[in-house]
C-alpha cells in the first residue's frame, strides 16, 4: 500500500513490565511499570533524514525494535511504507534495513564478510541472479572491498559496523533504521558513515531513521529531528526551529581593546542590554577583553557600535552567538 | 515467497554452518576420534549379562545392538540440542527482523547438525562391519521412515525445551531429562527389559525407546510389519510432540518478544 509518509506512528505504546525485589522474603516480588513508548504520533516523510535524540533509556531502542517488528506494541500501531507492524509484519520488514546498536553480534565470526552477507542476502530475498554483484556493490559503498574475503573475526570495530551498514543496504530497501550507528567508533570512522548516510539520502531519495546520543551529530546530517524523553517527544522540528526554541535574548560576542570597568558598566546601563559578561575562554589578545553581551533585540546593536566609537574604543572582533543544538537538547530534556 | 526461494534459504543456512563448522578443524578431529574410540571401547562391552537378553530379542549380537544404539543415540543428541543452537540472540534477531519464516528458520539451522550426525553415525557403523564383523541387513525404505519420525520427534521435544530456555535463560529442563531418559529407558546401551518393572514402564512412555527399538530391527534384517506397534506408537508421539513443540516455541518466543526480553542471555 503506498503512502505519503516513510513512517508513521499513531498512538504507540509501549508498556515494559518488570518484577523487583520487594522488601523481606526471597520470593516478595513487585510488578514495576515502565512506559517505554508513550503513545507516541510522529509522522516521518518519505526522503527524509529524521534524527531520533534522547538521553539513555528514553525509549529510542524500543521504538526502532518495534518498528522493524521485532516488539509489538500494547496499544496503538505504526505505519511504515504504509504497511502495519502488526498486521502486515513480512511487508514492513520488505520495506525495512535495520541496523540494531550492537548489530556486529549476528554477524558469524568464522565466515568471511562476503559470505555472511551471502547468508544476509538469501534471508532477505535478494534475487539470486544479482547477489553476487550486489553484495560487492554494498561492499565498496562502505569501503570494504578491500577486506571482501576476510574472516569476519579480523575485522576491526569500525570494519565490523561498515558490515553491518552494508548488511543493512543489501536488499535495497527504501527506509533504512541505523540506531546509534557511530556509537564506539573513532572520529574519522564516525564521520565516514555520516558522509555516506547524508549522500546516500540524497542520491537515493531514501528514508533514514537514525538515532544517537550525539546532538552535534544529528545536527550535522539530519533534516529533521525529534527528542524522546521517557517514552515522549518533547520536541519535534528541525535542528534551527529546535534552537529557535530555546532562543530568548540576543547573544553578541565582542572583542575590544582598551576598555575600562566603567565603560563596561556603561555598556550594561544602555537601553537594551539585558546583561554584559565577560568572556574568558575565547581567550581575546593582550589588552583586550572579550564581552558576552544579551541584548533584548539586535535592534539595539548600533547603539552599543555608536558608543564604542563616542569613547573611541576599538572594536577587534564580532559575532552573533547562535545556541547549539546541544543547548536546545538539555533546555527542553530538563522543561519536560 | 515462493517454495524455491525458501529451500534457497534453507541451502544458505546449511551452508552457513558447513563453512563455520569446517574452520574448527581441532574440534572435528576430536569428534572423529571420539567417534572411533567409543566405537572400539563399547563394541568390547558385548560379553554382558544382557547378551542373551538382546540376542533373543533382536536375533543379533550385542556388539551390534550396542554398536547401532550408539551410533544412532548421536542423531537423538543432534535433534535435542539443535534450536537450541538457533536461538543466539542476536543472530536471532537479525533473522527476525529478515522477511524470513520461522520454520525456514529452524529447519534451516537443523540441517548441517544432521549431515555431520549422519556421518558419524557412518564411522559407527563401518568401524563395526569391518573391524568386529558387524552383519547388518538394513531395511532401507523402513530405516528412513523410522529416522524422519525419530528426528522430527526430537526437534518437537527440541523446541519445548529452547521455548523454556527463551523465557528462563537459564538451564533447559526437557532436554537435560531426555537425555537421562536416552541413556537409561532409550535402549542404546542395554533392552528396557533387563530393568526392574517400575523403571521399564517410565521407557514405555518415552519416545527414545521406541524409536531405538524400531531403528535396531530395521537394521537387523526386520520387515516394517514386524516393528508396526512400535512404529505406530512412535508415529503418533511424533503427530502429537511436533505441533506441541512449535507452538510452545512460538508462545515463548511471542511472548519474549512482547515483555522485549528476546536479547536478554
């Protein structure tokens, strides 16, 4: 069936039930309750890069496994190519490459790469006749054609996750789910897989729902990003509406020369500045002084440059500060 | 998903196993030997107490009733042991999460287990003929069909005790019990009737017994109409314990799945 949208969920959940201990006695349990999906409704648009952020344990994991089938939900479903995770479970894992968090694992150790993915391939349908050239064509995407008939064990981390990347691109499908894809790997490794995630959506028209801890990460690549916080989307947009969000004042960054205290004082009395800091760690040159400055709104900018020139201070440098998305990260994890 | 795409996948999961299993060349040199060295320890043990037992019973010498309890007591091992192979957790997901069938998934991951069973149980066999002149006179067509409902009985029993380990995670309870019951009611080493009654009911009930009993006659010059109540018995605890298997294999990995404890080992 196809639809508009990659992915979609309506009214998801997904309730974990566990026993602990419960005081005295060895066999005093209680049932604790865990939401760790929380009727979520997020809509994921065919072509998208979709970033899926949220500290530990907020549900990310879940939500990728029930997607690709691997956990049914409680209550509420999922579309994914337009197809239902539960009703219609071969036709989503069709539509599906999942790569899992600690994907390597099923991997076999004693088979060299191409030969698992010669397995891979088979449980995946990918017709006989273009396996061969396929898997060879995964291979060199991800930089492996170099190691194509070497026993899996030898792989290095990086090498192992590349496999598992390509595992998850052998049946061409058009939504892929990478879960913390880059966890554990060295920065060039990271980036390497980055670089080929955003071409590959962009060469490719398709789907990626990737999930990591890295905020700066999901910055980078993705076009839209949602946080998950136990179980709920506190925020959903993309990475600039996300910073827009937590934006409240104007934030400029002064470098001058030859300033004194009073004039700083002045600075902060003018109309319109909210606070003046002083910045040490962009470490300005000597004799001069780097000033953090808030200011209402940057209407009021050429008041401040007016009075710089009136006391005929030098200005060295100037910028507008941005909040990163990191900032947006911990100022909306911390509302909820 | 066509039946030629399912047995291809079938062929890849045999493969699989062929290649992974061909790498621990220490490990098959070591089954080898055991193989032949049990072989030649247990073909001496034909001077027992239950010798006249076995010959009247199976008209054969008791090295070759021993020889072929022994020999045939590996596919029995094979059969309980093997999904519990299968359920590796990660790769368990990974397949999972594949558009591939679960009993393509477990047949598949069956298959080697069994060609490698076969030819042990072939060294059993030759190192009996040619070394303590073993005289078989296999029924063939009889033999087949007494291993298929052998075989499919195990992997029903198999998949009980590996849908027991998915939710416990711990030890697996059926097949540790069958194997005590292989050993001592299953008629590999000596007849159930050498055992006082009390015991020699508990091998009435169990399916090692029968299909033990069945496989020496087949091997032993016997027609398929001679062994038919014990051939019928067996068929019908294989009817009953294959569905039975599979649905509380499919239950407990369900059930796994749903409290999101798949991967937990």
């Amino acid at each position: 069936m196809p639809s508009e949208n990659a992915i979609e969920t309506i009214n998801l959940t997904k309730i974990f039930t566990s026993k602990i201990p419960n005081g005295g006695g060895f066999f005093r349990r209680k049932a604790v309750t865990v939401n760790a999906i929380d009727n979520i409704n997020l809509t994921i648009e065919k072509g998208e890069l979709f970033g899926l952020l949220g500290p530990n344990g907020a549900g990310k994991t879940t939500l990728v496994k029930m997607l690709c089938t691997l956990l049914p939900p409680d209550s509420g479903t999922a579309l994914v190519n337009g197809y239902d995770i539960v009703k219609q479970q071969m036709q989503v894992k069709r539509s599906l490459g999942t790569l899992f968090s600690v994907g390597e694992r099923g991997f076999f150790w004693r088979l060299n790469g191409y030969r698992n993915l010669e397995f891979y391939a088979s449980t995946y349908n990918v017709p006989r006749q273009k396996r061969h050239e396929r898997i060879l064509e995964v291979l060199k995407l991800v930089g492996l054609e170099n190691s194509t008939f070497q026993l899996y064990q030898q792989y290095s981390g990086g090498m192992k996750r590349k496999l598992a990347l390509a595992r998850t691109l052998l049946p061409d499908p058009p939504i892929i789910m990478l879960d913390e894809p880059t966890t554990g790997l060295d920065a060039i490794t990271a980036r390497n897989i980055r670089d080929f995630v955003q071409h590959t959506v962009q060469e490719t028209g398709k789907t990626v729902l990737y999930t990591t801890h890295y905020i700066e990460e999901a910055a980078q690549i993705c076009t839209k990003i949602g946080i998950l916080k136990e179980g709920k989307f506190v925020a959903y947009d993309t990475p600039e509406a996300l910073k827009a969000k937590i934006k409240k004042d104007e934030l400029i960054y002064l470098a001058v020369e030859d300033i004194t205290q009073p004039q700083i004082e002045k600075i902060r009395s003018l109309k319109g500045v909210v606070n003046v800091t002083e910045k040490a760690e962009e470490e300005p040159m000597p004799g001069q002084r780097g000033l953090s400055v808030e200011l209402q709104s940057v209407d009021q900018l050429p008041e401040i440059f007016d009075f710089l020139f009136e006391q005929k201070i030098k200005l060295v440098n100037f910028k507008r500060e941005e909040p990163s998305l990191e900032d947006a990260f911990i100022e909306l994890t911390k509302k909820a | 998903m066509t039946v030629q795409e399912e047995l291809e996948k079938i062929w890849y999961f045999t493969k699989r196993d062929m290649i992974s299993f061909s790498t621990y060349k220490t490990n098959i040199l070591i089954l080898v030997f055991t193989a032949i060295f049990g072989a030649l320890s247990f073909a001496y043990l034909g001077q027992t107490s239950v010798n006249q037992l076995v010959t009247q019973t199976y008209h054969t010498s008791y090295t070759s009733y021993l020889l072929v309890g022994l020999a045939f007591n590996t596919y029995l091992g094979q059969a309980l042991t093997l999904v519990q192979k299968t359920i590796n957790p990660w790769a368990l997901e990974e397949v999972l999460v594949s558009p591939t069938r679960l009993t393509t998934f477990i047949v598949g991951s069956s298959i080697w287990g069994f060609v490698w069973s076969t030819g042990v149980v072939a060294i059993y066999l030759l190192i009996g003929v040619y070394f303590f002149g073993v005289v078989l006179s296999v029924n063939l067509v009889g033999t087949l069909i007494v291993l298929a409902l052998g075989i499919a009985t195990f992997i029903g029993i198999s998949m009980i005790g590996s849908g027991i380990l998915i939710l416990t995670k711990q030890g697996d309870p059926v097949s540790a019990l069958m194997t005590i019951a292989i050993t001592l009611f299953g008629n590999v080493l000596f007849p159930p009737q050498a055992l006082p009654l009390g015991l020699r009911i508990i091998a009435y009930v169990t399916p090692p017994y029968y299909f033990m009993t069945c496989i020496k006659f087949m091997l032993t010059g016997s027609t398929i109409a001679s062994i038919l109540p014990n051939l019928e018995i067996l068929a019908l605890m294989c009817l009953i314990i294959v569905p039975v298997g599979y649905a509380i294999y499919a239950w407990c990995l369900k059930t796994a799945r749903k409290n999101g404890t798949l991967s937990w080992f």
